[in-house]
C-alpha cells in the first residue's frame, strides 16, 4: 500500500475485560486496518478522568502487570497488533503516530491535549455521552482543535455540527456479514420465539423488556424467550427464559428466534439490533434516534415508546398473530440492513484517514 501514513494510535478509554459494543467497534477497526497495511497499537490508560471505577488505582496498575493482554478471548487480534497499558494519556506514555484515534469524550479531550507528534486527531462519536452528566465537557469533546469527528449516525452529525466547525465524516457502523446472516429461513421458524440482550445498565431499558415478555406470556403460553448480555443471569428468571452469558454462537441464537426485541432508552446506533436483522428476525425496538437509522414503522420494524412495556407486548404479540406480517417485516428490515458492512465502513475510514 503506497500511502504517507502508516502508524495509528487508537486509545481506548480503559481496558474491557467483557464484550461492549463501543469497543467492539474499535477494536474491529483496529484489525481491519492492520489488514490493509497499516501499524496499530492500542493504549489503555489505568486512569482516565470521570471514569468510575470499582478497584482502586494500584490494584489496576498490578492487575495490569500480572494479567497484560492474555485476556482477550472475546476478540481475535491481528498478530501485528501491538498494545500497552499506560498510567494516563499523557505526551511521555503515548507513541509517535500518524493519526490518533479516541472514542468517549473524556479519552478524547484528554487526547486533545497531545502533541502534533502523536499524530492527526480522529474523535469517533459513538453516541450522545450524556447518560451521566458533564454535558460541557461532552460538547467540549466536539470541538478539539485539529481534530476530525466521525459519527456513527446521522442524528449525531446534526448534534455535533451545531458545536463545532469542525469537519465531521458520517461513517455508519458495520457488521460483519460473514459472522452474521440468515441460515434458518425466516417463514420456518416459530413465531413465538423472541431474544432479546439483557444489560444491568438502566438506559438499556431490561426491565421493561422482561415486563413486556411477562405480559406476553400471559396471553401465549407457548412463548419462548432466548436472552443473552455479559452481565451475570439476572436472578429470578422464569424458566422459559433462557439466558446465556457471552454467547460466542450469537448468529445461531438469532436464527433460533422469530423476533428480536430492543427496549433503549438511548442507542448510538444499536448494533446488536442490526445484527438480529441480519440473521432474519423481525425486530420491535424503542422509537429513539439511534434505532431510526434503520427501524422505519411499519417498513423494516415495528416502534414503541420509551418505557412502555404493555405497547411492546401487545407490538409483539401482534407479530406472533399475524405470521406473514412478520415474515414481510423481517425481510425488508434484512433487505435495508445490508448497507451496513464492515467493507464499506473500512473503505469510507481509510479514505478519511489518507484525506488528513
């Protein structure tokens, strides 16, 4: 590859030890961009202002020490991947680059205070960070000087825009159709299955998914419900849910299931959503601006409002009762969902990257 830039310095805002999405998502461009040619290393600073942490500073600094990156079973690195723990994201701690890339506004203003050394500045924009407060410093993280923001949806782009002229690159998130598409056909399988992902995180809206399936099984018995996430199985699950933690089969589960049910309060852009699509499930989701990327009423998904479990059960319950309706749903919500490849989001990142 003949190109003026060859080193990429991602910086993550700490070092996950579970499968989340955000980091997903940084991780695959870090891979993807190995395999086009390019040096990457990943820095994980011990300490990064306004993050919460459970265990204390040393006891971060010696888990970094004694664990290093053996425990990454969740993902498979490219072997020319190179990483480091650092104390924070300082000058000293971080190498000369070509570009550097954060994610998650406290990473990135941090990353904004480095040297021109380090490389040209990439913001990738997630979501709307606000769930937990310090919206000046989030709005800040907009306007870095030198700095390019990319945004994974367009309601980002509309937000961001009004808080920085900087140039901002809409690069919609991919999912790998390799990994994820339909080997049970859509019109075989039992409508009276649903999956859904399950989160101890509130804007997740969990809570609301599990009422809406109780009030469901109210009506049909005959329900079957597959939940999954990377918290511990909620306690007091009812036996016809079943619940795996960090299912490394995800693409079989969607395919098990007939509907696949999101109940956010908020979403960047929700991709396990777009993967259930992907694998053929009819989805039923919240009505909120990550999800209208792709979640068209009556089109490609059915909506509901934020927090109300009685209309998410009676929208799946309408999909359970009118079988060829959900047969349609799914097939045009799998239809408008292939544009979302890992392929073109590479493609679209690299020329960003070879603008600068």
């Amino acid at each position: 590859m003949q190109s003026h830039i060859s080193k990429i310095t991602f910086i993550l805002p700490f070092k996950p030890r579970r499968p989340a999405g955000g980091f997903r998502v940084m991780y695959e461009y870090a891979n993807r961009l190995a395999k086009r040619g390019y040096k990457v290393h990943l820095i994980f600073p011990i300490k990064t202002p306004h993050m919460k942490y459970r265990l204390p500073y040393t006891v971060r600094y010696i888990l970094s020490k004694v664990e290093g990156f053996k425990k990454d079973q969740w993902f498979e690195f490219d072997p020319s991947i190179t990483m480091s723990y650092v104390p924070n994201v300082k000058d000293k701690y971080v190498p000369d680059a070509d570009i550097v890339i954060a994610t998650w506004w406290s990473t990135v203003l941090e990353m904004g205070k480095l040297s021109e050394k380090k490389g040209k500045k990439i913001n990738l924009i997630q979501g709307f960070e606000n769930w937990e407060g310090n919206e000046n410093l989030l709005l800040q993280s907009y306007d870095i000087r030198n700095t390019v923001n990319i945004v994974v949806a367009t309601y980002l782009k509309n937000i961001v825009s009004k808080h920085t002229k900087n140039r901002i690159e809409l690069i919609e998130s991919g999912i790998d159709n390799k990994k994820f598409y339909i080997q049970n056909k859509i019109e075989e399988r039992s409508p009276m299955t649903v999956a859904m992902t399950y989160s101890i995180q509130e804007i997740k809206g969990s809570k609301y998914g599990l009422e809406a399936l109780k009030l469901v099984k109210d009506h049909i018995q005959e329900l079957q419900v597959e939940m999954f996430g990377i918290a511990p199985c909620p306690e007091g699950l009812p036996e016809w849910i079943k619940y795996y933690r960090d299912p490394d089969n995800l693409r079989d589960l969607y395919n098990r299931n007939a509907i696949f049910i999101s109940n956010s309060f908020t979403e960047g852009f929700g991709l396990v959503s777009v993967e259930s699509m992907f694998c053929g499930c009819a989805l039923v989701c919240t009505d909120i601006e990550g999800h209208q990327e792709y979640a068209f009423e009556g089109k490609t998904a059915l909506l509901t409002e934020v927090r109300n479990a009685e209309q998410m059960a009676e929208r799946i319950i309408y999909l359970i009762n009118n079988n060829e309706y959900r047969i349609s749903l799914a097939k045009e919500g799998n239809s408008y969902v292939q544009r979302f490849t890992w392929d073109h989001a590479i493609d679209r990142m690299v020329d960003i990257i070879e603008s600068l």
